[in-house]
C-alpha cells in the first residue's frame, strides 16, 4: 500500500504544480476552477489574506525544496533559474511580515540548503548561492517591519519603501499577532548564519524576548494579539490555533536548530501552562490570559491541527495520539477539517483551504509509532483530496465542507507543506534523496539543516565543506522517535475511548438479552449526579463521571467495564438518551434577561444581567415583565415544599443553584404562591462580567406546568442583591427582558433625585443596557462532550444549563451539604461587591471583543 500511496501522492503534486506552472505562473497564486493565475490589484481584494502576495511568484519559491525532496531534481533546478532571473523583491506593495518571512525568505533558505545539498553530490554545479543572495536581499526588506520600540515587528511592510513615510501606504498599525511575531526566529537566525550577518537573528530574538517578557505571569500564557508600542494584550484569549500557534512551535524548533536551552525552558513554561488549562483531551480550548479557568469560546480551530505533532517533537505522545484521533474523527465526519467546529464537532466556519496541518501531524504520529493506522489516515486524506478538492487546473479549496462547493484558490502552502508530508508519510527511506533526519521543518515546512546549530552567526561559515558531523552532538535537541513506543497497541489503546466521540449514532450491539431485561435501569431523564444508587447503575454499566478542572463533568462509556454485556448494551442506551435529551434541551435559544432593583436607595439604576430559562413565563413576550419584593426560600436550594410558603407567597423567591433540577425548583417555589425566582450561582467568585451567561433548560419532561418566570444570576451578581436584602429588608426587583428607564418604572411618579448620597455606585451600571437583545450573541450549542460517549452534567440531573451567550457552559456537579441559610451569605459589603464589579468590567467589554 504505501508505494501506491506514495506514487499517487506525486501524481497528485504533478497535478497540482504543472497546472500552477501551465496557467498561473509567474503570478502568485493559482486559481483552479478558472485555470488562471491570481495576480493582486487584478483580482477583487480579499481582505488580510492578500497580504501574502507580493508580485514574486510566491507559489515557485514555497514549492522549492518540495521539488527537491520529491526527487524531482530536473524540476527543481529549473525552478530555482527561474526563480533567479524573473523573481523581483523591490515591488512597491505592502506585504505580511509573517507570510513573506515564512512563505518568501523560508522558501528561499529551503531551496538554497536544497541547491547547496545537489551541487555536493556533483548537480547544479552553477549554483552560487544566488537564492541566499536573494534571501538576505529579502531579509533587509523586512528589517524596517522591526523599527519599533517593543522590538516587535509591525504586521505589514512594503517592499521597497519600508514603514515610514506616505508612500510606504503602512506603519500606522498598532497591533500584532503573537505568531506573526513570535514565528521568526527559524528564518532570520538560519539567515545570520548562513550569511555570517548576526542582524537578523538578533533582530528575531529581541521580538521572542519582548513576548516572553509580556507573558501573563500567573498562568505563564501569552494572549492572542499585542500593541507593538505598549506591549499590551489587545486580546487576551489564548490558545494553540490561530494567532499563537506557530510562537510556541518556533520556541521548540529553535532550541532543537540553534541548541540554545533558554528556547527550551521558555517552551517547557508556556506547555505546563497550556497542558494545564487549556488541554482537555482531546480538546484544545482557549482560555483567557488573566483568568486561564475561563474559556473564551466553545469552538477549535483549523490551526490547531499542528499541536499534535509538535507535542511528538516534545515527546509527550499520549496527548498527541488522543487529540489527533479526535482531529481525524471531525475529518472523516465532514471530509475536511472545517476551519473551525464546535466542541461537539459540529461546523463552526464552513471552509476548507485545504490546509495541511493534520497531515503534518499524522506524519509525526507515525514516526513516532510505526502504527500503521496513520497510513491508513494518510490514505484517507488523499482520497478526500481526490474526491472532493481536485478540478481539472489543479485542487480547489472548499467554500463549505458541508456542500462541496469549491472556492477559485489554491494557497501555495498547499504545494510547500501537503505533499511533503503526505510523500514521507508514504515513502521508504531508500526513495529520499537525503536523510530528513538532518534538516528541521519550519512553520511552511521549508528544510534547514540542523548543522546551523555549529555555525556562528557572525561569521560565514562554510557549512557544507564535506566534513562529517559529530552525531552525538545532536543526540539531546529532541527524543529519538523510533524509540519512544516501539508497541503499536499503546496509540491503538489510547485511541479506543475516542473513536466514536464524533460520531453520535453509535452503533448498538446486537447482544442477545436476557429475560426481563428488555428495557435499560436507568432512564437519562431520571439520573441524578448526587444519587448514591444511580452512580452504582452506572458503574455496573460500564459508565464512569469524571470531574474536569474546569468544573464540567463527563460520562465516560467503556463497555469492557461492565459487569456483562447486557449491562454494556444498557450503558450504551444510556448514553445515547443523555445526549438525545441534551440535544432536546438546546432547541431553544434565549437572549439575557435583566433584573433591576427598584425600590430605595436604587430605585432602578443597579442592573443585574441574568440568564433565562426554557420553561415558565417568557418575559421576552411580557411588555411588563414581573415586579415584587425578594425573599429567600427556605430551603435555600429549594428542592422540597418551601417551610416558608406563606412568606413566599407573592413574592420572588431566591434560591441557590445545586442539588436538584432547575425544573424542580421553579415547581416549588410556585405552588408555595410566589410570582418568580431568583436562582443564584454556589460558585463563589463566579460573574456575568467574566463567564458565559446560562440559561436553564428543563428536565426532559413536560414544563408546561410552569408558568412563573424563572432567571439566574451568577455568584456576584447575586450577592449584591443578597447584600441588598439584608441591609435593606425590603428590596423590589423587576424581572424583564431588559432594563427599564426611570420613567416607565415610576409611571409618572417624582423620580428620585440621585441614587445615594454621593453617587457612590458605579455610573455604567446607570446608562449601560446589559440585557439588550440586539448585543447578544447567538447560542452556542455545545453541550455534549463525549469521549468514547460523554455528556456535560448539564443533562446529568444536577440543573441543566445551557448558554445564553458565546463562551459555553460550565455546570459543576454540587454534591455537597446544604448550605446554611441564616442570611450571612458574604462578608462583603454592596459597595465593595460594585466596586470589584466596575474593576472587572473592562476585562469583560475586552473579552466581548475577542469573541467578535
């Protein structure tokens, strides 16, 4: 199999490269389904993805050293000619920095390490280093880009007239990705040493420094975006997918090329961090900076797909293999990877550019294993290729992975990185022209040779002089892969748990049941988290609850746990009920609703954001919403008859989150008589300001019954209501749909005149509509995680939540003891509570940006 694969993979380049070559050179780009090349200022803009092109044939030279270790030696001499007599670098156009160092100049450095290789073994004798000429011709069109105080390059430059000046139409940037900075070194430092030039490295290193220095102390993270003047986080969410991505792969990939260990120590720092809170396998989810136990979105993307494959570089295979498989369990679900998709696997951003990320890290996987299931994940990415992206000029990217549709582009990277990795994947080491062993890939894959770790970069050394290297010096820049899991049971155990986590239809087994056992024990609408007996059905099952660190719980299905397989069947059925009744729960999507305290001394200037719920009065429909006096229900988790009633009785009751359904609270609390509830988060610290909003879904059964409207508040926000309360004893609250003004609330009435003496509450709580429809976001719908089959406890009779708006929904399992309900629920006054809510409230409107 792997030497059809391997001549189908250059069947495949070929295909690619010749209808580039026929129809598009010496243009930038191919366009495929016009058969065509794509040349900027000719073609309707695209926005930041232009910026790649520069008028100098950006396909030719990111296909350079492809062509080399293709073995398509012809060809690659022919290219490099002509990259050297038609390649111009002096155009007047305003490049990416980071695409033209990675594309251009790696290119350039890879297809000269590929001529200076040839011309040893007796070819392409002519060559004097015209393509490293042309390299540092290029690396000081760049330089200009690093004229900054931070020493952080700006994002665009232009080619001939830098970034001072009117001309230059660039240099008025403030901002800048952490990669498109921090994914330089490899280029630049191969440069200083190739050239005997130490500026450019120097230049690279000072920009890593400058973002090692800006990391966020506390949880060692670095955030998605920065201010090249100040140096201040413009984004503060953090990931390994786009925008940070390759930062941490060239803090690797630069101790392992230039030997440094400060490389190494600053990678090992951000890992522990990233490994820490925001690996959750198999996911990847960012996180905020300053708050890493907070994510900043429920969806993955693309990009991310690398992360494996440097974790093999790193040596830590277990986390690599399980996130990988999840990666490949997405990709056999919709025939590409979409550029982003839901924690429950869904289709985030349709499109495809066809990128070459997993390839990349099934290539690394299999070295590391030998595991020939990655050749047969290869095999299916090649088909998928086939089948889905090629058109007669070429391979076209998908406009939506859930059609088909195609997109006229072909992204040169697709020629530079896909078919390097997909022909080693395939081939054996006799059909490689040199040991792959002696080079590092860089972020475009472009090769350089590890005997750049000898070389000075402030002399020209002759690196290719014949002589014979010293193995042992290498030995320690990375693990030897063949020996690391030499079994290939250990990635196939590994990935057994997650094989159908996408794929939610698991398959029934056709066991055959025994007598009066035709029906599971325990339905899903009927489980209970904190129930002793229902947490043995389920170990009986075969199904286990896991606690996350991030407060979420999963199920966790393994058949060969279960005590028969009747018992494993019954597990499985359980699990498929727990996410059909999660899925019934997340139809509905609900905007934030607001409540407003209005009686003395607030009189409706302190606005509470609060989420809603899917059953009871809809107060989205009620022009009125619900107005009266709030008490606390006794028993304050309001999970049996309220020993209270008759105080509750036409008032709004306040309850605490835990312990029951939502469903059941509301059921209570009404047939005592009050008019609405108040449900407040046990998580002390938790706040709209800084988590994603909830609404409360039902228990799987008919909520018709409910008919009084029922809203949550987190920990802080209900603690200033709290604190009200008993400060003031009679506190009145109206629960709408969104803040009401003074006037309407008053009907007519003499407004008050300030809100305390002295003003002293925050005036954005006076103006700002926290609950407008029209600023929410939509729901996002990933509820259930699966591993093997997994579920989040928001279906898992603890109270269901979903969330109201984009950030995901976290719902701990509380199986603790009922809180005391003698009133003396915080030590902190309403004033200091505003206080820390106005200091946390331009984290929060920062936070609403980066999910924009």
């Amino acid at each position: 199999m792997p030497l059809r694969l391997r001549n189908q993979v250059l069947e495949m380049f070929d295909h690619a490269y010749q209808n580039y070559m026929d129809h598009a050179y010496p243009a930038d780009e191919l366009m495929p389904l016009t058969c065509r090349g794509r040349v900027r200022g000719l073609e309707p803009s695209r926005g930041d993805v232009d910026d790649a092109l520069g008028k100098f044939s950006l396909t030719l030279i990111d296909t350079l050293d492809t062509l080399a270790l293709l073995n398509k030696t012809a060809e690659f001499e022919e290219a490099v000619r002509r990259v050297v007599t038609d390649v111009r670098l002096d155009n007047d156009i305003v490049v990416s920095v980071f695409e033209t160092n990675i594309r251009v100049l790696g290119g350039l450095l890879g297809g000269h390490s590929m001529a200076v290789m040839l011309k040893e073994s007796g070819r392409m004798v002519w060559y004097q280093d015209e393509l490293l000429h042309m390299a540092k011709d290029l690396g000081l069109r760049l330089l200009p880009a690093f004229n900054t105080s931070s020493g952080l390059p700006y994002p665009r430059v232009n080619l001939r007239f830098g970034v001072r000046g009117p001309e230059t139409r660039t240099g008025t940037e403030t901002d800048t990705c952490t990669a498109c900075a921090g994914t330089i070194i490899l280029e630049f430092a191969a440069l200083s040493r190739f050239t005997g030039d130490p500026t450019f490295e120097a230049h690279a290193r000072r920009a890593l420094d400058f973002l090692w220095e800006k990391r966020q102390r506390n949880s060692n993270l670095v955030g998605t975006t920065i201010n090249i003047h100040s140096g201040e986080w413009v984004r503060r969410d953090s990931g390994v997918g786009a925008g940070i991505d390759s930062y941490y792969e060239y803090l690797m990939k630069a101790y392992i090329l230039l030997g440094d260990d400060q490389f190494l120590q600053r990678f090992n720092t951000h890992y522990a961090s990233i490994m820490k809170y925001i690996s959750q396998p198999p996911l990847l989810l960012d996180v905020h900076i300053h708050k890493p136990l907070l994510p900043a979105r429920t969806w993955m993307d693309s990009l991310l797909a690398f992360f494996p494959g440097l974790q093999v570089l790193k040596g830590d295979i277990r986390p690599a293999i399980e996130t990988h498989e999840m990666l490949y369990q997405v990709t056999k679900k919709h025939n590409f990877l979409p550029e982003a998709f839901t924690t429950d696997f869904r289709v985030h951003w349709a499109q495809h550019p066809l990128r070459p990320e997993f390839a990349e890290s099934t290539y690394f996987l299999y070295k590391a294993t030998r595991d020939p299931y990655y050749l047969e994940v290869g095999r299916t990415i090649l088909e998928n290729l086939n089948r889905f992206a090629r058109v007669p000029c070429g391979f076209a990217a998908m406009k939506d992975v859930r059609t088909g549709s195609h997109e006229d582009r072909m992204d040169s990277f697709f020629l530079a990185e896909m078919f390097k990795y997909l022909f080693l994947l395939f081939a054996e080491e006799e059909d490689l022209p040199f040991n792959v062993e002696e080079y590092i890939f860089t972020t475009e894959a472009h090769l350089l040779p590890l005997s750049l770790s000898t070389a000075s970069n402030s002399q020209a050394a002759k690196l290719f002089a014949g002589e014979e290297l010293d193995d042992s010096n290498f030995e320690w820049t990375c693990p030897n892969t063949r020996l690391l899991f030499p079994d290939p049971a250990f990635p196939r155990n590994l990935r057994e748990p997650i094989r159908s986590a996408v794929d939610k239809s698991c398959p029934r087994p056709t066991t055959h049941r025994e007598p009066g056992m035709g029906h599971p024990p325990l339905r899903a609408q009927d489980f209970m988290a904190n129930n002793p007996e229902h947490l043995e059905l389920l170990r009986r099952m075969g199904v286990s609850l896991i606690h996350l660190k991030d407060g979420r719980v999963q199920l966790v299905q393994h058949a060969t746990q279960a005590v028969s397989a009747v018992a494993a069947e019954d597990g499985m059925r359980f699990m498929q009920e727990m996410m059909e009744l999660s899925s019934q729960q997340q139809k509905e999507q609900l905007p934030p609703r607001a409540v407003q305290i209005v009686s003395h001394p607030f009189f409706g200037r302190v606005v509470l954001t609060a989420g809603p719920a899917q059953f009871g009065m809809d107060l989205y429909k009620s022009s009125s919403g619900v107005r009266g006096f709030v008490t606390v229900a006794e028993p304050y988790n309001g999970c049996s008859v309220l020993s209270n009633g008759e105080i509750v009785a036409g008032r709004i009751a306040l309850l605490q989150r835990g312990q029951c359904m939502f469903a059941e609270k509301a059921r209570h609390i009404q047939k005592a008589g009050a008019i609405g509830g108040i449900v407040i988060d046990d998580n002390e610290g938790s706040s709209s300001d800084t988590a994603p909003l909830f609404q409360m879904a039902g228990d799987g059964r008919n909520t018709d019954d409910v008919t009084l409207p029922l809203l949550f508040l987190f920990h802080k926000e209900g603690n200033i209501l709290l604190e009200a309360l008993k400060e003031y004893r009679e506190v009145e609250v109206l629960l709408s749909n969104k803040a009401r003004d003074r006037e309407s609330i008053f009907k007519g009435k003499a407004l008050p005149g300030t809100l305390l003496d002295g003003s002293k509450y925050p005036s954005f709580m006076e103006e700002k509509d926290h609950t407008s429809p029209a600023s929410s976001e939509p729901v996002d719908q990933s509820q259930v995680t699966t591993q093997e089959q997994t579920t989040d406890d928001s279906v898992m009779g603890q109270e269901s939540v979903q969330p109201a708006e984009g950030l995901g929904s976290y719902d701990p399992v509380d199986v603790g003891e009922e809180p005391a309900v003698d009133g003396d629920y915080s030590s902190q006054s309403v004033d200091s509570l505003m206080a820390d809510w106005q200091e946390d409230l331009e984290a929060f409107k920062q936070m609403e940006k980066d999910e924009l």
